[in-house]
C-alpha cells in the first residue's frame, strides 16, 4: 500500500464507522485498490464490491474520507456503484439510475448486506450501540456539521427502500443474530451475454447500443474482461426470452449462470 495515508500512519480513536459511495459508476474495488495503491492522499480504510469486503488500512489508521474532523473520528469505508449508469451531473438524483432493473436490485442487495455486516463486526468489537452517533453516512456526518458536503449515500439507498434508520435497524439484527450475516434476499442466477471485450471502451459502446435498442444493458468486468449483459434474472424462461430477443434483432446472445 503506497497510500500517504498508509505511509504517515497518523492513528486514531474510532468513534463509529462511515459509509460511502465512490459516484464512480462502474469503478470495482479492484480498480480502486490499483489507484489508491499510487502515491495518492486519499483512501478508505475499507472497500466494498459485489465480490467483497477489503480492508486497505489498518483500522485505526486516519483515512481520508469526508474531511475534518471526521477523518479523526471514524473508520470509512467506500461502496462501489454498479456500471449501470451515469450520473450526468446529476449526483443528488444518481442520474439516470433503475432501481427497477434486476442486476441493480442483485447489485444492491448484495453490497448492503456486506456494509450492514461491516458495520455490525465493528459495533460488536467497540461495544458501539448501531444508532446515530456510531453509524452514519457521509451526508449525516455533513448535517453533524464534521464532514465535507457529499450526498453519499443518501442519493441511492432510498432507491431501494432503505434510509439510514433502516440500515441501522439491519445492523443491529446482524449484531444479534446467531451467525452474524444478513443475506442478500435476491438471487440472481442467470445473465445474458452479448458480447466479451478486454478493451473497455469498446464494451461500453457496444452497451450503449443495446441500450438505444431497449436492452437493459451493462458492463460488468469479470477476471480481466469486460463482458456486456443484457439482462439479469432469478427465472431462466426470462433469460431464454431476452436471447430470442437480442437474436430477432440481429445479436448473438447466450446466458451464463452466475
Ligand atoms: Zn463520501
């Protein structure tokens, strides 16, 4: 880690846990962990994508998340958005972001319930009550008046129904239940595939084809490639439609289970 927030190695006294987003759509942790890796100031300590939770500092290391004081006070840690959309300068809406489409819903479901499973291991360890005061998001930390004016993550867990009372609420169940996971309550199991590339760009555009054919399509980068789907389903009848459908339309098109 070549971080200065790692290198100066400033501790601190957590007070609670921070989360955010990165409003980097499409941005894995991966990616994340390759640029925080550089000799840059800013990092969480940790960061969350549908493939998991990874910790980039210690603990009690001061990232740099949403400014001072909060820098001094809280453990942070940063949720990636999914490649879904854009945000169009439209960062209090989240742009033109479906909270109806299914890879969104898998998307979501699944990383929240690793933030609530995040937030609930550092409660347990601190003896941290999950209210208010120890589990917040960047934007509560602004109307604390303790940290910088982001909107994260208010502009999207609404979307799917959850505030903050909510998420708090979810920790504490998570702090309380026998085996201390929440599961994610969506399953999806099959995606549609249109199109496999190892040069990012030319996966977006042909994304944004489907997308003007009325496709719901999406990058996802899976082991180094970046492959465009067009769908994302629990019931593999709906799959089979959307193949007949991209194959109507003149493009090849298979499901791959996920
Ligand atoms: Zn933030």
């Amino acid at each position: 880690m070549n971080s200065s927030c790692y290198k100066t190695g400033r501790t601190i006294s957590p007070q609670g846990i921070m989360t955010h987003s990165t409003a980097t759509p499409g941005g894995t942790a991966e990616d994340f962990i390759s640029y925080w890796n550089g000799d840059v100031s800013e990092c969480t300590t940790y960061i969350i994508d549908d493939t998991g939770i990874y910790q980039l500092l210690p603990e009690k290391h001061r990232s740099w998340h949403a400014g001072s004081p909060a820098n001094d006070m809280y453990i942070s840690y940063e949720i990636c958005e999914p490649g879904t959309f854009q945000y169009n300068g439209q960062w209090a809406t989240m742009g033109n972001y479906d909270p109806t489409l299914p890879e969104n819903i898998r998307y979501f479901n699944t990383v929240y319930a690793y933030a609530v499973e995040l937030s609930a291991y550092f409660c347990k360890k601190y003896g941290w009550e999950p209210d208010s005061s120890h589990v917040l998001c960047h934007q509560e930390g602004y109307q604390k008046g303790v940290a910088t004016d982001h909107i994260d993550v208010l502009q999207w867990f609404p979307k799917h129904g959850k505030s903050m009372d909510d998420f708090r609420a979810d920790v504490r169940a998570c702090m309380n239940s026998s085996d201390g996971s929440s599961k994610p309550d969506i399953q999806i199991k099959y995606y549609v595939q249109a199109g496999s590339y190892k040069d990012e760009k030319l996966a977006k555009s042909f994304s944004a084809v489907l997308a003007q054919k009325g496709f719901p399509a999406f990058v996802k980068k899976i082991s180094g490639m970046y492959k465009v789907q067009a769908g994302a389903f629990e019931n593999i009848e709906n799959a089979r439609k959307t193949v007949e459908k991209l194959q109507e339309a003149g493009f090849e098109a298979f499901i791959v289970e996920g």
